[in-house]
C-alpha cells in the first residue's frame, strides 16, 4: 500500500495538460482529475517512471499553469501524480484561483 504523503489536500478538478518529458523531449497530452498547491494527478494510459522529471502544462478555458514536475508516483494504465517544482508567482496565483473552484465542485459533489 502507498504512503500518503501529501502536505496539502487535494481536490477533483477536471482540466487539459501536456507533460514535456526532460530527458526525451518527447511530449504527452492528456487531463488531470486533481489538484493541490503541491500537486496533481494526470490521468494517462502511459504513465512515466517514478522520479522521472517533466514540464507540466495545465489548461482550462480561461487560465493556464506551468511548472517543473516530478512523477512521485504511477499506477499503470492509470495515471501518476506528480510533485510541482519551484511554481513562479504567477502561477501560483493561477493554482489560488482554481482551488477555491475545485473545493466548490467537491462539495458540491457531496450534496
């Protein structure tokens, strides 16, 4: 069983991604199912190996987000959750703004 080790909640939010693979150079798009300030979980068929290092871009209609990544885990066929680098201000600023949206939808989801 995986330890939990996650330092801030996380919550459903549905939005586009694509994951630049450092190393490679190779480029995957898909979708995340959830968010915290810390991190993510993108939803993909292919998910890559524990420790590998990405770019990650996240998309909605109105806003993006971008930061370093790192896969800290996979589940195969699955997805993986990744562990944000050093987030730029601007960016994180956008991850303030989806999250209040995101604990709405959850608690909605709860009613």
């Amino acid at each position: 069983m995986e330890q939990n080790t996650r330092r801030q909640p996380r919550y459903p939010f549905i939005a586009s991604a694509e994951l630049l693979e450092e190393s490679s150079g190779s480029r995957m798009s898909s979708r995340i199912s959830d968010l915290s300030l810390g991190g993510c979980y993108v939803d993909t068929i292919n998910p890559l190996p524990d420790g590998t290092v990405v770019h990650l871009k996240i998309f909605t209609a109105t806003h993006s987000f971008e930061a370093p990544a790192t896969v800290v885990y996979s589940h195969t066929h699955l997805g993986m959750g990744v562990k944000f680098g050093e987030v730029k201000p601007v960016y994180e600023e956008v991850l303030r703004l989806w999250l209040p949206q995101a604990d709405e939808q959850a608690n909605a989801a709860h009613r």
